[in-house]
C-alpha cells in the first residue's frame, strides 16, 4: 500500500493553463481520505504555493510542502522548517561572475522575495514573478546582505541561447552545484546536496514511511531524482524521455487529468 504521494505543479498537478481541475482535486481528496500522504514538491517559492495548499487542504497538522526543488521543506500548517539548505553569498556572487562570462541573465530567490542584479530585466524574470505572484526587485549584487539564505539562483534565456549557456558551463562547476533545467529557458542552480529526491527521502523517514511505500508524480527534468527514488515513478504523458524511462507507471497528460488517473489507479483503485 502506497502511503506518500509527492506530485509536481507546473506539468503536472496543473494542466497548461494554470488551474487544477476538479478531477485532480477529488482524487486527491480521495487519497488523503484513505489516509494517504500527499506533498506538493515544486521548483517554486514557498510563497508561490499558498493558494495551492489551501485550494487543495493540504494544510492540516501533519501536512508537508517541498519547495526550490527540495531547498526548502516545511510544515504547511505550524510552518515549521524540517530542512532548509540554501546558497551563501559567496555562491552567488559566483554564479553572478559566471553570468557574465556566459552573457545568461540571472534571478535569485530569498524565502519571500525574487532579485535580479540585470537593469534590463528578462521577460522571463518577470513571468518567474507573475507565476509565482512573488515580489520582483532589482538588487546589485554588491547590495545583497552577507546573510541572505538563497535557495537557488537561475539562469535564465531563450531555450536555444539557454543550451549554449549549459554547455559553456565549466566542469568545475557541475562539482559544485546542483544544476537542474526546469523549463527550456530556466536553468536553477542549488546546493550539491539539494534535490527533490533527497528532500522526499527526508520526508519520508520522518514521517516513518518506506521507499516502496512513497509514488512520485512529475514531468521535468528536476523531477528526475524523485522518479528515480520512489517506490513507484509516474510520468505524465508530457513528460521530458529521461523521466519517462526511469518512471515504473506512466499516466495521462498534464491536460488530461493525469495526476487524478494515477492516483485512481495506484492509490484508490
């Protein structure tokens, strides 16, 4: 029996225009019904999720989130943090430096804001911020405070400039930072140590539950780790080859409602 199921947002939960559908939302009332564990894991901000918990009740006692594509776990009802592992100021101004060798404009999140040091800023900074509904500011990078907790930093470029930007990317970097491609024009930068994956395998031990136990429901390349660690990876139709191979069960589209026939068929059915 299944007792987790972790699902990603933008591909998944949500068909493509941005609303989760009534389908969706009763199989997943249905499984928390039974008893069953269900987790919001996205790439987004914590303050790009709210609306989502609340719309889907996923904000009792014992109710998780897992956002910054696993930087960031936290209890959604106490607002507890259970693990947070973010960027120092070293790193991005780093990655800032590497930025501008590579021509990529950059974002940068805190836990309640989003930053860009560009003047001319990116239409894809600014639908970072009308998706997640999260205050934009330009802020120089020599302004950030010392103390800042950074849960990731983006490049960020049209699809085709944005692969030329990766494969300039140089070695020693791919050592340092997790470097995974949610989107064909966002590249986001973490800590070595985050993933979704390893923030799903915390959740789960602390909340006693099994790997074979735990269902991982995505579509991007950041959802690779959480495919590759749970009992059961689901794919959605939409989903990106790399992610597709490694998934055991493969469901319908994003637009086809198919987070809620996964769900019907591995969880309730």
């Amino acid at each position: 029996m299944y007792k987790l199921v972790a699902i990603d947002i933008d591909g998944t939960l949500m068909n493509d225009r941005k609303e989760i559908t009534k389908e969706v939302n009763d199989a997943i009332q249905a499984a928390k019904a039974k008893g069953v564990k269900v987790v919001i894991c996205t790439g987004r901000p914590i303050v790009g999720v709210q609306s989502i918990i609340e719309e889907l009740k996923l904000n009792d006692e014992e109710d998780y989130v897992i956002t910054f594509n696993g930087a960031l776990v936290q209890n959604t009802y106490s607002k507890d943090v259970e693990s947070q592992i973010t960027l120092t100021y070293e790193n991005l101004k780093e990655l800032h430096d590497l930025s501008l060798k590579l021509h990529s404009p950059l974002h940068f999140f805190d836990t309640e804001n989003l930053y860009t040091p560009n003047r001319e800023i990116s239409r894809y900074t600014i639908h970072e911020a009308h998706i997640n509904q999260i205050s934009l500011h330009y802020r120089p990078i020599d302004e950030v405070p010392k103390d800042m907790l950074i849960p990731k930093v983006m490049f960020i470029d049209e699809p085709e400039r944005l692969n030329t930007i990766i494969a300039n990317i140089p070695e020693s970097f791919w050592d340092k930072y997790t470097f995974v491609k949610s989107t064909p024009f966002f590249l986001e930068i973490l800590d070595p140590s985050v993933s979704k994956g390893n923030a799903v395998r915390l959740l789960a031990e602390k909340l006693s539950i099994k790997q074979e136990e735990v269902i991982c429901i995505g579509d991007g390349e950041n959802d690779l780790s959480m495919i590759e660690y749970a009992g059961c990876g689901v794919a959605m139709a939409n989903a990106v080859s790399v992610v597709k191979e490694a998934a055991q069960f493969h469901t319908l589209s994003n637009n086809e409602n198919g987070v809620a026939y996964a769900i019907e068929k591995l969880v309730l059915g």
